[in-house]
C-alpha cells in the first residue's frame, strides 16, 4: 500500500464510480481522463451500451479504455 499511496497522490486518480449511471451526475469532468481501468466490472452492467459511452465521455481524445 505504501507505493500505490506515494504514487497514487502525484500521478492518479482512485476513487469510487458507479459505472451504470451518467458520469454527468457524478463529480468527473468529460474529456478529463488520459486512461481508464476496469477490472471485471463492464461486462457485469446492465447495459453495456449505455457504460461504453459513459466511459467514452470521461476519456480524452487518444484515451485508453484498459479491460
């Protein structure tokens, strides 16, 4: 825990983000995030559709969407 914290403060963002609802109504500026992770969480919404582009929105141009 000691790297992810040093590092975690300079270089990322971690946070809690509910994935099924509008990043509109959560605390996330669209076009902010350079890369994005998700582990065993896409697949597992209720509309895949609708999470890929909420997640779409959050990525700037040249993004990466990493599953």
């Amino acid at each position: 825990m000691g790297g992810m914290n040093t590092y975690t403060k300079r270089y990322a963002l971690m946070c809690l983000f509910n994935i099924e609802d509008n990043t509109d109504l959560q605390e996330f500026t669209p076009g902010s995030m350079d890369i994005i992770f998700g582990s065993n969480v896409v697949h597992a919404t209720k509309n895949i559709d609708n999470t890929l582009q909420f997640l779409k929105k959050l990525l700037k141009t040249n993004g990466l969407l990493v599953l």
